[in-house]
C-alpha cells in the first residue's frame, strides 16, 4: 500500500524559534498534499491543501504566514510554523491524495511539536 | 459540506460484530461517504466508502440507508487492534479535502 513518512516524529522547541516539518509520500507522487492540526482530545482541523507547484490553499482562520507549505516536488511537501509559541503544541498530521484515481488519501503518522 | 453526528463512544467485547451509526442527514445527493479510523498516537487510515450501495471490503462493511441520510460502519468481528476513533466523512464528487467530525471512540473489550 502507499506509505506517507513524517518527519520529524516529534520536536521540541523554544517559543520564538521555526520548525520545518517533512511530509513524503514514499512510493507514489502525488500533486496535492493535506496539513491538518489535531490538540489532545480534539478531532483533525484541515489546515490547508498544498498544491505542487503552487501556492497552497488555507483554511479559514489559519494564518498563511505563520504556517508556510512548500510543495516543491510530487513527492515532497513542508510546513513550517514561524515564530513557533506554546498554544502551537500540537499534533500535525499531512496527508497525500495519489494520482490515478485513487478513492483514499494516505496519511503520514503524524509530528508532535511541543513548544516551550 | 454536510454535517455529521455519531455517538461520542462506543463499546464492544472482542469477537463480536460492532455497528457504528452515523447520521448525515444534510448529505447532497453526489456526496461519497467516507469512512476512516484513528488509533491511538497515529495518523488515520482509509476503511471504506460509499455512494449508494453497500460496500464491502476485508476490513468493513458499509450500509447505506435507501435515503441516504444515515449510514452504518460494520465491523464483522472485533479485535483489539479495532480499538480507535472513527470518523465518517461526507465528501462531495471531485473534492479531495476531507473535514473529519468529532467521531465515534470504540473501546474493544478482551
């Protein structure tokens, strides 16, 4: 089956400072990418759509500039959270809608970030 | 995009079959119906989906009602492993961007 890979696993950081979290899709390419955010005890908030080659698509109430995404290859999406603070601990979670049909999204296992 | 309610939690002794409800009464008529599961500490996984049929498929069973507005997610035989949060997911033809709800927790009882 289709892999999506995170990474890091999980980060620790001081309040202040940038986090880039990896997202790949491991044997299949795939054109458009989710970030979604998920705090203890809550459901998945999509974030935005990250479109390869473009830019992404953000959710009402994410702030564009806090949480960029790079989609720079078909395999490949990033998002950094700027200026990371406490109430930006959470658990990010991307997800890969492969190309060819596929009726499923693959999603990774997840970056827990924690911020001091 | 249409709403969804589903009880908050759910129990269920290992071995036995587990149905879990969900209500989406506000559905539009091209509107797939999603199903996908979230264990413990991990990113959620696809179980099955639905237009109008039922569906099967090695992991689940999907019941669709004939109105569409309620759907069931059938698991045939618990295990421990099935322990998770499940989410049924409307989401429109050609859309990809899924909007999970609050979802069901099912506790799989040894």
């Amino acid at each position: 089956g289709a892999v999506v890979s995170q990474h890091p696993s999980r980060v620790i950081c001081k309040s202040g400072t940038s986090v880039k979290i990896e997202c790949r899709s491991l044997d299949f390419q795939a054109t458009t990418m989710f970030w979604y955010r998920q705090f203890p005890k809550q459901s998945l908030m999509l974030m935005a759509t990250s479109n390869e080659g473009s830019k992404a698509t953000y959710e009402q109430g994410v702030e564009k500039d806090k949480f960029l995404i790079n989609h720079a290859s078909l395999t490949l999406s990033t998002l950094t959270v700027t200026s990371a603070h406490p109430e930006d601990s959470s658990f990010y979670i991307c997800s890969a809608d492969p190309e060819g049909g596929y009726n499923e999204q693959f999603f990774g296992p997840g970056t827990r970030l924690t911020v001091l | 995009d249409a709403k969804t309610t589903q009880p908050n939690s759910m129990e269920s002794n290992e071995e036995e079959p587990v149905h879990l409800p969900c209500n989406h009464s506000t559905i539009s008529g091209t509107d797939y119906i999603h199903w996908y599961r979230q264990l413990p500490s991990q990113g959620p996984e696809y179980v099955i989906h639905g237009l109008t049929s039922n569906v099967n498929n090695r992991m689940a069973s999907l019941a669709i009602a004939e109105d569409r507005k309620s759907s069931t997610l059938i698991l045939h035989r618990a295990t421990l492993r099935d322990a998770a949060v499940y989410y049924c997911i409307p989401t429109k033809t050609g859309a990809n961007n899924l909007f999970f709800g609050t979802g069901t927790r099912l506790t799989v009882i040894p």
